[in-house]
C-alpha cells in the first residue's frame, strides 16, 4: 500500500513520541487510529474500476465466463 520499512516507521514513532510526549501519546495515537478507521470505511464506499473491470472493459468478479468472450 505506502511501502513504509519497519525502520521508517520506527524513526517517525521516536519523533511522535520526543514531539508529543509520553503523556498525549497515547491519546493522539487513539484519535489518530479512529481517523484511519474512519477513512478506511468511507473509501469501501467508493467503487475501484478495477475491482469490477479487466482493461478489455469487460465485467468481471462473479466467477462467470461472459458470453460472446474469449
């Protein structure tokens, strides 16, 4: 998805943490969480062409062979 090493990830938690505090941590990283999850459940929402499309235009996911086809 992002291509994030463990160790980019790592860096960007130590600097949260120096940043905020280890205080408002975890309370940032609660509130951050629930903006994640809500933007992980309005993005279900949207159709992605690719799921339902194959570059040839034809309907695909239901398993079945299109009449007509290849």
């Amino acid at each position: 998805m992002f291509d994030i090493a463990p160790t980019e990830l790592l860096i960007v938690a130590l600097v949260a943490l120096v940043v905020i505090g280890p205080k408002d941590l975890p309370r940032v990283m609660r509130t951050v969480g629930q903006w994640v999850g809500r933007a992980r459940g309005m993005a279900r929402h949207f159709p992605l062409r690719n799921r339902h499309h194959d570059p040839r235009g034809r309907a695909r996911g239901d398993g079945k062979e299109m009449e007509g086809g290849e």
